[in-house]
C-alpha cells in the first residue's frame, strides 16, 4: 500500500498559517483553524482526489467497509492513518471514551452500530480505547467534570469499568482504558442482532488499546483475559 494513502503526513515545517476574519463567528476574532482546512482542501483536490479518483467515483455507488471502528473522539486518533485504510474501508463511531451504551432504540450510537451490523454486514468490529484518554481520566476523576455535566453523565455509563479498575492493581488510568474496553465488548455482545451474528459466525469483535506516544497496538486475548500485540493476534482476524 502506499505509504501515506491519505495524505495526512504533515505538512511542511515552514509552511505558515495567516490569521483571516472568522466568517463562523461572524466577528473579528483571529481563526488559524480555518485557513489550514481550507488550504487542506486545496491539496486534496489537487493532489489526492486526482490519485484517488477512481475509487471515489466508485464510492459514490455505495460503501461496503470491512470494519466498524468504534473509537474515542480524541484529536489525536486517527482510525484510517493508524490502519493505513482508505475512504470506505472504515465505518467509524466516535464519541467521548469509545463507549458503547446499552442497546437502546433512542441511542444514536446504537443506531449506527444497528446499521453496519445489520445492514453493511462489516464482518469486524474493533472498540478502540487509547493511552490518555481525557474522558476516562474524568471518570477517574469527577472534580475534573464538575462543570460538564453532559461529559459527567456520559462517561458514567462506564463505572462497571472503573469498579473492575480500582479493584486491580497498577497504575489506574491505564488499566481503566483497557477495563472500558472489555466492557463495551460486553455490552455489544448484548445486543441481539450482535449476539445472533457471532453465534453464526458472521462477526468478530475485537478490543484494541492504541499508545499515542509509542504508535503501538495491543489486542485483547479473551482466551488469556489479557492483552497482546496486535500483530501475535493476526489469526484472530483470518
Ligand atoms: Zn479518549
């Protein structure tokens, strides 16, 4: 594959960012965010669109991703890089702590798993949890959310997996990253159209913790309830 398929490699050291108007604002607050992604556009449309131009002209018939990437919203993960994919390989879910709440048919969530499952059929699911991560640090830590409600109630839905965290050993925060993990595998086990396709045979599920500092993976092993490399696991996948 090619090396960066994306083109999300950085962009040059040099390369400056002019401060414009904000137009979203309305008002003449200094904006270096948008300028980038407008400049990141530009680029786009010379260059990757162009190399890429026959797969989107086919994408733009319908999707059929292999995988539903289920990952936290952090900025700093980015699903098809870390697995060199490209458009349409991926269906992602992203939200604060990549939790999986019980089914329920008022579940935005919930709906977007409902729909890969049963109607992309994408044959993988990986929950992806990260080193890090804000939104279980504030689980690990409620005087941190005491202005975000939203945040509070959200990342409450994994205290099963901060019981299970506090109740081991080590050092907290990761142990609860790779905890919430397990248990949004569980939680997906649950719902009934997951549980009839595993029983089939026409899903796997898979529990990944990403570093962000090492550019690593670890899987989780249900067999040994604990986590290996991701490539000792490739079987997993076949
Ligand atoms: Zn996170």
């Amino acid at each position: 594959m090619a090396s960066d398929p994306l083109g999300t490699a950085p962009r040059n050291q040099g390369e400056t960012v002019q401060q414009t108007e904000n137009p979203a604002t309305g008002g003449g607050a200094p904006s270096t965010a948008l300028p980038e992604v407008l400049q990141g556009y530009e680029r786009f449309r010379e260059n990757h669109y162009r190399r890429l131009e026959t797969l989107f002209r086919r994408l733009a018939g319908g999707q059929s991703p292999k995988v539903l990437f289920i990952t936290c919203s952090d900025s700093r993960i980015d699903p098809c890089l870390l697995t060199q994919t490209l458009p349409g390989d991926l269906f992602v879910v992203r939200n604060a702590g990549n939790i999986v709440p019980e089914y329920r048919e008022d579940s935005g969530e919930c709906a977007t798993i409902e729909y890969a499952v049963k109607v992309l059929k994408t044959p993988h699911v990986v929950v992806c949890g990260h080193s890090g991560c804000g939104a279980m640090a504030g689980l690990l830590d409620p005087g941190q959310l005491e202005t975000l409600p939203a945040v509070r109630r959200w990342v409450a839905l994994s205290q099963p997996a901060l019981e299970r965290a506090q109740a081991a050993s080590g050092e907290k925060l990761p142990e609860l990253v790779r905890q919430n993990v397990i248990l949004q595998l569980e939680r997906l086990r649950a719902y009934p159209f997951i549980s009839s396709a595993l029983e089939s045979g026409a899903l796997r599920l898979h529990g990944w913790v990403y570093d962000i500092g090492g550019g690593t993976i670890v899987e989780y092993d249900p067999q040994r309830r604990a986590f290996s490399d991701l490539a000792s696991l490739a079987g997993a996948w076949a």
